[in-house]
C-alpha cells in the first residue's frame, strides 16, 4: 500500500503544469514584468538607482580584469576562496547590468566566465584542506558551494537566453547540473551531502536553494522537485518546504538560534521569492501563517542596539547585514504594509537588491513610510509546535531606559548550540553588561584555523561555564555530550509582567543537565522599580535540588573594570593557575579567591561600564564563596578574548538557592573626571522564606535602610512589596 501511495504521489507530480520552468528568463530574482517597472521607474526610487549604478560599476570593473579561475586548495579568508567568491558576485552582477542595460558584453562575461569554470569543474576531486566532514570541490566545505550556486544561478537566469544551444549544454551538463548533482548527493564514496541536503539545518537550507535555483535556471523540473520535497520526492524526509515547517517555531524562532536565523534567512527568502516566480500555487509566503515574516520580527526582537544577541554559535552581527537587506526587500514585495520594513530599511541600510520587493521598497523609504516597530516583553517558543522551551526576553524602554534581560530554555540548538540551560544575559544602557561569549571564529581569517571555528569554541565557548548559568560539579550540562543535550529541552514556566509595567518576571526548569547526580534546576528573574532608586534592578533566583552533595559556580561573566568587593581577597600576585582541568575550566585564570568577612553577610561584586555602575549582590542558602577570573588559560593560539567574570561558588551543598541582586547605579564622566553613586544602594539581602511554595528574598538598601521584599510563588505569583 505505502508502494503504491508513493507511486500515486509521483505520477502526480509529473503530472503537475511546468508552470514557470519554461515561461522564460529571468525569472529568479526577478521577471520580465517586473523588469519594466523597475527599469522605467528608476528615478522615483534614488535608494535603488543608487544600488543599480553600483551593479553596473562592478560589471563594467570586472570587463577590465582577466578571468581568474584558480585551482581550490585553501581555507576561507585565503586568496582562491576569496577570489572564487568574487567570481560569483562579479558574475551575479554581470547578469543583473546586462538585464537593466540589455549591454551584451556584460552577459558575455557571465558565459565566458561560466565556461571557463566548466572546464575546471569536471577536474575536480574533493578539496585538498580535509577540514569538513562534508568537503566541497570548489570550496573546503560544501556550504560554500551551495551558496557559490545560488548567486550563479541568478547570473545563468539572467543571461541564458542570450547563448546558443551549444553553449548553453556545455555550461549546464559539465558545471551546473554535476555541481546540483554534487551539492544534492555527494558521490559514491561520500554521501554525507545526501544527509545534509535532506537535513534539517542551515546547510539544508543552502543546498536546497542552490539545487531547486539551479533547476528553475535551468528548466530542470527533477531538479526544482528534489529541491522543494526532498531526494525522495515524498516531502517527508527532506526538502525546503519540509525545513520551513521543521525549522522555524510557530513564533519565527529559529532553533539553532539569531546568528544563524540570519543566515539561514537568505536561502529561505530568495529560493521562496523564486518559488513564487515559478510556482505561485505553493503560496510559500503564506506558509505557516508567513512564517517567513514572523522570522524576519523574531530578529528584530532578537536584537539590541541593532546587533543581534549571542545565542550558541554567534558572533557580531545585526540588522545592518546582506541577509537581512535580501529578506527585508523581497518580504516587501509581499508585505506591502509591512511598516517594519522601510524602517528597517532607512535605518540599517545602505543599498537594496534588485528585485521588484526593493524597488518598491526604495520607493517607500523616499516617501518616509515605515515606523519603528516596538519592542516586547516575551517568550519566544523553540520546536516546530512550540513545545521545546523557549528564549525569554524582558524589555524596558520606558522613560528612556534601554535595558534588555534574556534567559535562554530552549533545545539544544542543533550542531550549533552549546550547554547552557537557562543562562542570562543582561544588555543596559546600550551596553552588553553580562553577555554570552558566543562562538570562538575569524570568519575568512585564514591565519586563524583557516577562517574555521577555533578547538576553543568545543573546549570553552559551548561549555556551561562560559555561560551565565549553574554549573555542578565543574561539569558542563549533559556532561558536554551533544547526542545525549539534543534529546531535552528546557521548560519555560511562565511570564508576567505587572499591570502598571513596574515588575516583569519570567520562570524556567531544566531537570535533565545533571540527571546523573539527581539534580534539577530552576531560575526566576524579576526586573522592577524600587522607590528611592534612580534604576530597576534585576533578581536572579537559582534553586537546584539534589539527592547528593555536589559543588555548584554561578558565573556572571561580565563587561567592564572591577571597582571592588565586600570581601577578603586573596590575590594570585605572582603566579596565575586554571580553575579547573576540563569542561571549560582549563580555559579560566583564577585571579583571586574571595572569602566573605562576615558569614551572615551576602557576598558584593562591583564593576562599571561605561558611564555606569554594576553591583552583583548574592545570598545563599548554603555557604559561598567568590572568584575573581579572566580567560585565556591553556590557550597556546591566543583564540580567546579576555573576558572576565566574578563566579559565585557553592563548595558543597545538596539543595541551595541562591539570590542575586544586580543594581545599575551612579555616573561616571571620564571626560570631567566626575563620579557619583559610585557605591551601591544594597547594604544586605536575605533569603527569609525558602519552600517548595514560594521563595521570599528580602532587600535591605538606601541610607534609611529601606526595605523591599520580592516574592515568587510556583503558581505564577510575583509580588514586590516596598516600604
């Protein structure tokens, strides 16, 4: 019967029209209606002009250089993957100028350049460097062939109506076709493509995209069905429509997390605008209640300051990048009152792409049209049905205030994701304050692993301790094993803000990190208003439960200059040794060990960044400790950045909560050389109520003693009560 289904299912797929594969080119980035209306408007859109005299420039810089055709043999960042990556955008604007100016010795140069990698390309084994488990030909990982053909498919749409037969089936039968063949299975004794092309994964994405863009370039409808519902065509175990359900979360969220959202955005986007070319009957934009749309806000709300947030594998990127111009310009096409989009636009952009979603676009910036969509408290939910935990986010930007608090409760995040169940971060006064390190990569610095992520990034940027978040035992979560962190996820509990905004709070449960030692973890962040404080402050409540004694760090891993403690410090002066010897700690320095003076009183960090002051302020349950640490450790190639942190530590407990106050306060000028406030408000913080009902912490703070007293109950219940 499942025979006969699947036979049933493919007679109607070739049964289906061949809309749009034999409708004439181009027909990718953009087709011939929508050609004239760009062409013939130009000077209604100056953004877009400007961008289209910036093509044609390229194009007419690239008629005056030689055709470079290398043989691969390095890393990114090195001189032939740079120059094999200019290949494909000289050759994607070659097309695009000889589509705007009909200037035929810009289509020319695409063919000529086409023929020449032709004639490479059947040459080629795997590449020579060995750095990828899925080794590309033209480049060290397959990734960047996908992407290679992706942009030169839009290069073969827009000039393959001017090249003869002959032409034409030798650039497609000794390039294009074995290159799609290739990104789309691998070979015989290698079909770890095959895997990653039915995967669901950012590389999916791109191989997918490349492959079904190749195929609409090339009318190749196998191609183009491969491409949309997988190698066996059932749509089930693979292909891109199959990631766009898989992928995203009901809200937009990207599982493998912002920096690769952005990414993985671009492929989706452009082979999206290209089923909408071919086969508008899919309605690929209306997917999942536009799913692709809700990606785009999801990294708006991702972002501060403009850059995006360090989730698992990032580094520094933001609303400004290519990704996000590509994604902006076609979702307008489809979203015409989308007012995020010009605003997005005449903020963070400096050109458009050209396609009619751009040009349009252009045009609505030159009217003034957009406006700054708001920033929201939420949860945004991981797993396809939304059922993997979550990334939370407490906003504040009232009465000036910038101020951002996350915890991050999702899944493991894919081959890019890190241990690091309901960590925090904390963005304040336009400042990263207690950040995520993120991913340790020199993206095409060849000097640097060849432009590849660091050993550093396994050994130290995934562990737990990197992170803001418990760690017992000295041993990452899952004991850093990945098969074992990808079959959890985080629960995210609950979210509340109050009804006049002056306490936002949010609630997650891990009870699978340390299931080896019996342990379950939950944390509770509360952000409000206190009478007699210039700021909000930030309560942070760690419980962990155990059926054994174990050892537990708390890092806050911060941005700034230490100012002081309330501690006796013992200061390593002479001589620095690592905290640990694995899971991330062989990386860390111990710059001091910090003692408190008095047993009963709650341990004290200060530091500032910026114009402004930080003051962490902890009470436990159980007797602490401070260290005082910076990065750098066992780190013979100087791969990562001296970050530093002050790390709460518990020596030894079975259950214990512990309750960390952190007080913006005071300004700094260096300019005037003035200070105020420069000592914290909390002069002490008890925990007076501690069960499995609700959790009180006390806080005792200000010149009169003031109190205020914050209260997390397990039914939702938050409270602040202040004299």
């Amino acid at each position: 019967m499942k025979t006969l289904k699947r036979y049933i299912s493919l007679l109607m797929l070739a049964a289906m029209p061949l809309l749009g594969l034999c409708a004439g080119h181009p027909s990718l980035l953009f087709d011939t209606t929508e050609l004239t209306e760009m062409k013939n408007g130009l000077d209604d859109a100056p953004l877009f002009k400007k961008s289209i005299d910036k093509i044609i420039a390229n194009a007419e810089a690239a008629l005056k250089t030689p055709i470079e055709i290398p043989e691969p043999c390095d890393g990114g960042g090195g001189p032939v993957h740079e120059r094999h990556k200019a290949n494909y955008y000289e050759m994607m604007d070659c097309g695009v100028a000889y589509q705007f100016t009909s200037d035929k010795r810009y289509a020319d140069r695409v063919a000529d350049m086409l023929e020449a990698y032709a004639r490479l390309y059947p040459t080629l084994g795997y590449h020579q460097l060995g750095l990828s488990p899925v080794p590309g030909k033209l480049f060290w990982q397959t990734l960047n062939e996908s992407v290679w053909l992706v942009h030169t498919a839009i290069a073969y749409d827009c000039i393959r109506e001017t090249l003869s037969e002959a032409r034409r089936k030798n650039i497609e039968e000794n390039l294009l076709v074995p290159m799609a063949e290739f990104i789309m299975t691998g070979t015989e004794d290698n079909r770890a493509n095959l895997k990653t092309f039915n995967k669901m994964h950012n590389h999916g994405t791109w191989a997918t995209a490349a492959v079904g863009m190749a195929g609409l370039a090339m009318d190749r409808r196998e191609l183009v069905d491969k491409a949309l519902y997988g190698t066996d065509l059932t749509g089930k175990n693979g292909g891109f429509l199959q990631q766009m359900d898989e992928l995203f979360s009901p809200d937009g969220y990207f599982t493998e997390g912002a920096y690769y959202q952005r990414y993985a955005l671009w492929p989706f986007v452009i082979f999206a605008q290209c089923i909408n070319h071919s086969r508008p009957e899919i309605g690929v934009f209306e997917k999942r209640d536009h799913i692709l749309s809700k990606a785009f806000d999801t990294l708006f709300q991702l972002s501060y300051e403009g850059e995006f947030m360090h989730i698992n594998d990032a580094m520094e990127k933001g609303l400004s990048a290519q990704e996000m111009v590509y994604a902006a310009n076609i979702l307008h096409a489809v979203e015409p009152d989308n007012a995020m989009l010009p605003y997005i636009a005449r903020n963070y952009h400096e050109d458009c792409i050209p396609c009619i979603g751009g040009y349009r676009l252009a045009k609505a910036v030159e009217r003034g049209e957009g406006k700054e969509p708001p920033f929201r408290t939420t949860v945004l939910r991981d797993g396809r049905d939304g059922k993997e935990g979550g990334f939370g986010i407490i906003r504040d930007t009232a009465d000036g205030r910038n101020t951002a608090l996350t915890m991050k409760a999702t899944s493991h995040g894919l081959s890019h994701g890190h241990y690091d169940k309901l960590t925090m971060a904390f963005y304040d006064n336009g400042k990263e304050i207690l950040p995520d390190y993120g991913a340790s990569r020199f993206i095409n610095l060849e000097a640097k692993n060849s432009g590849h992520y660091t050993k550093e990034n396994d050994t130290f940027c995934k562990q737990s301790v990197a992170h803001n978040t418990l760690v017992a035992n000295r041993t990452s979560h899952f004991g850093g094993v990945y098969k074992v962190s990808s079959k959890h996820h985080s629960d995210f509990v609950d979210q509340y803000v109050s009804p006049d905004g002056s306490l936002q709070a949010m609630r997650a449960r891990e009870n699978n990190a340390y299931a080896d030692y019996g342990a379950g973890t939950e944390r509770t962040l509360m952000y409000a208003t206190l009478p007699g404080l210039e700021f909000p402050v930030v309560l942070d409540l760690t419980r962990v439960s155990s059926e054994r004694e174990n050892s537990y760090d708390l890092p806050f891993w911060y941005r700034g200059h230490m100012v002081s403690t309330n501690t006796d410090q013992h200061r390593s002066l002479t001589r620095l040794e690592p905290l640990g010897e694995g899971h991330g700690y062989q990386h860390i320095w111990l710059d001091a060990t910090c003692e408190p003076k008095d047993p009963d009183s709650p341990l004290q960090f200060t530091f500032f960044n910026g114009d402004r002051m930080y003051t962490l302020t902890t009470a436990s349950t159980s007797p602490v400790k401070g260290h005082i640490v910076h990065l750098g450790a066992n780190d013979p190639n100087f791969n990562l950045r001296e970050e530093k942190g002050w790390i709460v530590n518990v020596p030894k407990a079975s259950d214990c909560t512990l309750a960390t106050v952190i007080e913006p306060h005071g300004h700094y000028d260096v300019v005037r050389e003035t200070a105020e406030g420069t000592k914290t408000s909390v002069t002490d913080l008890r925990i007076v109520d501690d069960s499995p009902e609700s959790t009180v912490v006390e806080i005792t703070y200000g010149p009169d003693g003031r109190k205020a007293r914050f209260t997390a109950g397990k039914d939702g219940e938050y409270r602040v009560t202040a004299e």
